[in-house]
C-alpha cells in the first residue's frame, strides 16, 4: 500500500523500533507541514493510506474530496481535527486506539517540570546567571503546598503522584461526575469552584477539548487565584476563554503562568501579547514529543495499517465504511 506519514517535523520515525512495521509497504514520509489544501492533495494524491501525527494536519471534507485513492487514515487519540462524516461520505476508513487507561507519561513529565519550573522561576534564574546578576529573586518550595488538578482522568493522576512524592498535598476540581469518581476514590475534593483555584498554589488542567469544555477556565476562575501561583496547561488552548489568561497575567493573578499549547499552532508571532509576556513560561507543545511517546503511540498506528492491510482492520471509528465495503 502507498503509506503517506505527514508532519514528521524532525525525522523521528524512520529511527524508531515500531518503523519495522510498515516494512513491505511504499511509504513515504513528509517532514514538513503545510498549510494549503491544493498544495497537501497533490502530495497526497497517489496515497491509499494517511497516517496523521496527532492534530497537526486538518482532515477536511474538501481535502478527502481531492484524494479519490484514500482508503485508511490512521492515527492515535482523539480526532477533532478529522471530519468523520466526509471520511464515511468517501469510502474512508479512520482508525484511532483511544488507549484506555493508559495515560501519556510523557506530558505528565512535561506538566511536572513546568510546575517546578513556576515555582522555583527556572527560566528567570536562569537568564539572570547567564546576564550575569545571579539570583533574580525568590522562589517556593513544593513541599507543604497545594496542588490543584482540574480534570480527574490519567494524566492528572500521574502528576498527582508526582506531587505527592514531593510531599504536596493535591485537592481536585473537574465535572460533576468526575468529582463524584474523586471522591468515591477517597480524593481531596474542594469544596467549591472558588476555594480549588483561590486556594491551590499551583492549578494544572487536564481536560479534553470538547464543545462542551470550550472556554471551561474563565477570567472569574483566575482572578480568584493568588498573586504568588502557578497556572499549568498542558492539555489545550482552547480550555481557556479567550484572551483570559493575557488578562490574568496582566492583573497578576496568577503571577506566573506555564503552558505548553497555544491558540494558534505552530506559534511563531514573536509579538504575540501573551508570548512575550514576561510571567509566561512557554514550551512549543512538546508534551507528547519524546521518543518514547512517539514509538508507543506509533506502533499503535502502525498496527492498525497492518491490521488493514491484512483484511481485519482495528480500532474502526467509522466501521460502516468497513462493512459497505
């Protein structure tokens, strides 16, 4: 099959164990990313299978329209960025493991090391030896401190591990029905909305970005934070209101915030407000980016190419496409 891999930024996956797996098949690997549709549908045009690397590339009806020889997209997680319809509408199957239970270490890592990074200003201590001021400041120390996890699903209650063997003590915050799972697991609950932010020294996210989650942090949840806290995303811009955090930094509450993902990605506006604001600590979404995480989440993706290939496709999200065929 003509297996065509998009996004691959750095070359990674040629180098990895689970690349063995495509092995007899005509792939082809692009390694940079592109934005016009007329442009990515004639690269793709011979391509019978399309194998996504998260949500880099929008799979659109207009795209899937151009590319009467797709047959199969592959790829792991959720997929907001695939028109799932226009893929059935096209004869196309998407396959996607949605790995249950089994959280990504590596952005929990990644959400760990923001936090200390917040607390202890890393990146401020950091520039001031290199300018040759030495100490800028003050930093915390986590033990004794509170965390709060907003979202209690896997990734959250990795860095919940994280933060208790540093000796935090970790309250929760997430849906009714998330808060009910909490607490029957005998988790610290807050006892309101406004005592988990104003009270948590540092706030990490962990919510999937969904309409009904669109917007879920709103500027009434971080003005209540303290001017000395961290504010933590790892998960995606769009939980927060928009133009929310800006103003929070602004109004210094809370005084410093660590994210990894941005509204628009890749994120490159040197000028961009939020950015270069001076109680950012910023990261360019590499809460997935290791080379553990890609041959995990590859092999996963790389399965299900075989999988088709060999007439029993798995992890079918449209399997209508499948039976009508």
């Amino acid at each position: 099959m003509k297996v065509h891999i998009l996004d691959d930024w750095f070359d990674t996956l040629r180098g990895l164990p689970c690349f063995g797996k495509l092995d007899g098949q005509d792939v082809t690997v692009w390694n940079d990313h592109v934005e016009d549709e007329a442009l990515l549908a004639d690269r793709l045009k011979d391509a019978e299978v399309l194998v996504l690397f998260r949500e880099r590339t929008k799979v659109t009806r207009t795209l899937l329209e151009r590319l009467p020889n797709l047959r199969l997209v592959s790829q792991r997680s959720v997929y907001p960025h695939v028109d799932v319809p226009a893929c059935t509408d096209n004869g196309v199957l998407l396959c996607s493991n949605m790995h249950a239970g089994t959280p990504s270490y590596a952005a929990a890592e990644l959400t760990w090391a923001l936090i200390m990074c917040g607390m202890r200003q890393l990146p401020k201590q950091m520039a001031s030896v290199k300018a040759g001021q030495w100490q800028m400041g003050v930093g915390k120390t986590l033990r004794g401190r509170r965390l709060g996890l907003y979202g209690y699903g896997r990734i959250a209650k990795t860095v919940a591990g994280y933060a208790e063997a540093f000796g935090m003590n970790v309250v929760w915050w997430s849906s009714e029905d998330g808060r009910a799972r909490a607490t029957a697991d005998g988790a610290v609950v807050a006892d309101s909305r406004e005592a988990f932010f104003g009270d948590s020294d540092a706030v990490s996210i962990h919510v999937r970005l969904k309409p009904d989650t669109k917007g879920i942090i709103t500027s009434a949840d971080l003005a209540q934070m303290q001017p000395g806290s961290v504010f933590v995303n790892t998960s995606r811009a769009g939980l927060i209101a928009p133009g929310a955090l800006l103003d929070a930094l602004n109004n210094g509450r809370p005084g410093t915030a660590a994210i990894d993902v941005f509204d628009v990605e890749p994120q490159t506006d040197t000028a961009d407000p939020l950015l270069v604001h001076p109680n950012l600590i910023a990261t360019p979404h590499i809460g997935f980016v290791t080379e553990d995480e890609f041959d995990l989440q590859f092999s996963d993706i790389f399965d299900q190419v075989k999988a088709y290939g060999e007439g029993a496709p798995i992890h079918m999200i449209n399997p209508e496409v499948w039976r009508a065929g």
